[in-house]
C-alpha cells in the first residue's frame, strides 16, 4: 500500500538564502517521506500544487502588520511578511496543512488579527533571559489539543531563541502551550484547519523524538488531505 500513496511536496517559507535550520527541517520533512521546496522572499509559487506549508523562523513580523511602531531594534523583511501572508491565505482557502515555527506561529498570529509583545525579555520572571538551543524550558501543554496528542504528555522540555512573543490572540486560535512566565508557546486553529504554531524551534530537537513527532504529524496530516483532495476530484476511494 505504501507504494501506491502519492508523493508529497511541503513548501518551506524563509529568507533569502537558506540556513541551517531550513536543512533540519528539511532533514525533519524527508524523514517521514515529504519532499520539500524552498520559497524565498517574493516567490509567487503556486500554493495548490503544495501539500503543506512550513512558515520557519527568521525576522521579525513588522509592528505595521499588528498597528505599531517598532518598539525596539530588528531585522525586518516586508518582503518576506508579504509573501508569508499570501501564503497563509492561500492554505486558508485550500484547507491545507500548516506549521509555524517561531516567527512563523507569531505571524499566523498576526494574519489572524492579533498582536505581538515585541520584547518579552525584560518581562521574564521565572524563566532565563538566555537564549537555549537546548530543550531546557519546561513549557505546559493543554491537554486534549493537537499539540497535546502530538507530544504525548503534560510538559515537554523546549528551546528559545525569540524575543517576541503572541500577545493578543488571533481569530479562531486558541493557546494550547505556556511557559514559565504564562507566555504563549503555542497555538492552534479551532476552525477544522490543521495549523499549529510553536514557539520553539524543534528542528534544531530532531534527535528528541517527542519533538520528531511534530514533522511526522504534520506530513501525516498532509498526506490524509492529500488523500482526500485525491478522492474528491478523481472521484476514487484511495
């Protein structure tokens, strides 16, 4: 049966240039038998013949986009955030797969409605103020979410390598994770859509398997809409 199922391909938005963490999440797609693509900043790339979109990590969303001002010192790519926008309606409106890492889950966020906190560091109480590569912040999860199903228990050590972080929640999300400081680790559609934002990076926690598990969910989940997107316009049972 395995050789009959068709070959998915995950677009992976990001800057210009291709970084480390996008190979690890390449690494992360191919693992579970998902080819992925590449979108840079400006690529009008047709979104209906992906199977799932992966919004990495980067630069910051620009405050315009959630009606501020910069409040602090970043890199910003307008670019980039018009881009990522035009992708996230775009599987909006085919109903596919999505998973925001980092400043991919805070734009989600934004594209939604919400808000971002642009400098979360001085606010920290309970957790560092460093920057972790390594899954050393306990992070909480809401139990019965997807994210909870995905990561098979109450907590999960994460990273952090963000200063920014969801403040006002978007339209139709609901927070499923939060660390120490009731900071927002996590969010996911209510409305039927597969989308997940972490706040971590979990392609850098390949070796983890709680954290492998989120690529091999996502790839299943694009594999079953895949599937039923093939069962609807052929009209086969697969």
């Amino acid at each position: 049966m395995a050789g009959s199922e068709p070959g998915l391909t995950i677009g992976i938005s990001g800057p210009s240039r291709q970084r480390l963490p996008h190979r690890l999440m390449r690494l992360g797609l191919r693992l579970f038998g998902a080819r992925p693509l590449f979108i840079r900043p400006g690529s009008r790339v047709d979104v209906s013949m992906l199977d799932g979109l992966i919004l990495s990590g980067g630069t910051h969303v620009h405050p315009d986009r959630f009606g501020q001002t910069p409040e602090v010192r970043a890199r910003y790519d307008r670019l980039r955030d018009e881009t990522d926008w035009r992708l996230l309606a775009e599987t909006e409106r085919l109903h596919l797969p999505v998973l925001g890492i980092c400043r991919g889950a805070q734009l989600i966020n934004v594209f939604r409605g919400g808000s971002l906190c642009q400098n979360v560091t001085p606010l920290r109480v309970n957790t560092r103020h460093r920057p972790l590569l390594l899954p050393l912040q306990t992070v909480r999860l809401v139990q019965g979410s997807l994210l909870g199903q995905i990561m098979l228990g109450p907590t999960i050590g994460a990273n952090r390598i963000h200063s920014q972080a969801i403040k006002r929640l978007g339209r139709g999300l609901r927070v499923v994770a939060l660390d120490n400081d009731y900071f927002v680790q996590a969010v996911e559609s209510e409305e039927g859509q597969w989308l997940l934002g972490v706040q971590w990076h979990p392609e850098y926690l390949l070796y983890h398997p709680l954290h492998r598990r989120i690529f091999e969910c996502f790839v299943h989940a694009a594999r079953q809409q895949k599937l039923r997107r093939l069962g609807q316009s052929e009209g086969s049972a697969l």
